[in-house]
C-alpha cells in the first residue's frame, strides 16, 4: 500500500439483515479517521463483497452481522478473497457474535471480531496497525 494513500475499507452487510446503523456509525468514524470507506448497503452476497473489494482496491473489508449468518458469511468471504489471490486484505467483522464463534471465525482468516461496546478508537487503531502497508 502507498503511505500516502488513505486506507480503504469496504464495509458490506452480507446476508439478509435488515439493520444496518452500527455500519453507517462506523462508516463516518473511518472517514473521519482519515480513511476512505465504500459502504456497499444490505442484502450483500460473499461474491458481491468481494468483488467491491476488488474493484475499489480495498485494504480492508468490514462485515456486520446482527443475523446470526456469520458462520458461513464470514468464512465464504475470506474463501473467495483467497480464491482471487488478495491476501493481503485485511478483513475484520463485527455485530452480534457468540463469543465461542469467535475462535472458528479467527480460524478462517479473520483478523478480528468487534462486538456492541467495543470503543470505536480501538478499532480504528486496530486497522491502522494492522494493514499491510
């Protein structure tokens, strides 16, 4: 990544969850930390979030769910980035996630899971350390 450029991030909602204020809050504190954010809206397929990705040259996708989809969501997602060789996203979820799903969801790739009450600077601090530059 050029250190010049902004850290892009794609925040995407995959699965059928209508409820979507969490990731436009997160969407206008990451702009507001000086990144760059494509908010891809609800109802995302794992192929939809991953080709936004690679269009807009993403550093870092976002997913959030409140629907309990995460499971198969997130995995299928991280399936695809390596399918299309992007490994060097950095990919992070957040919403309402069991804890004990956290462990198996690490285990695939993601780099983090954020849940309600989580600060957001720490989050924020969370991508900026943690996306390869």
């Amino acid at each position: 990544m050029n250190k010049d450029r902004k850290i892009r991030i794609v925040l995407a909602k995959p699965g059928l969850d209508g409820h979507d204020r969490g990731a436009k809050l997160l969407a206008r504190i990451f702009m507001e930390a000086g990144m760059e954010v494509i908010y891809t809206g609800l109802r995302q397929t794992p192929e939809m979030i991953v080709e936004t990705a690679r269009q807009e040259d993403a550093d870092v996708v976002g997913l959030s769910s409140l629907s309990g989809v995460h499971n198969y969501f997130f995995p299928r997602v991280m399936e695809l980035l390596k399918e299309k060789d992007m490994n060097d996203v950095l990919v992070v979820g957040g919403g309402i996630i069991p804890d004990e799903d956290i462990a198996g969801l690490k285990q695939t790739g993601i780099a983090a899971i954020f849940g309600p009450g989580t600060p957001t600077t720490e989050i924020v601090e969370f991508i900026r350390t943690n996306v390869r530059k």
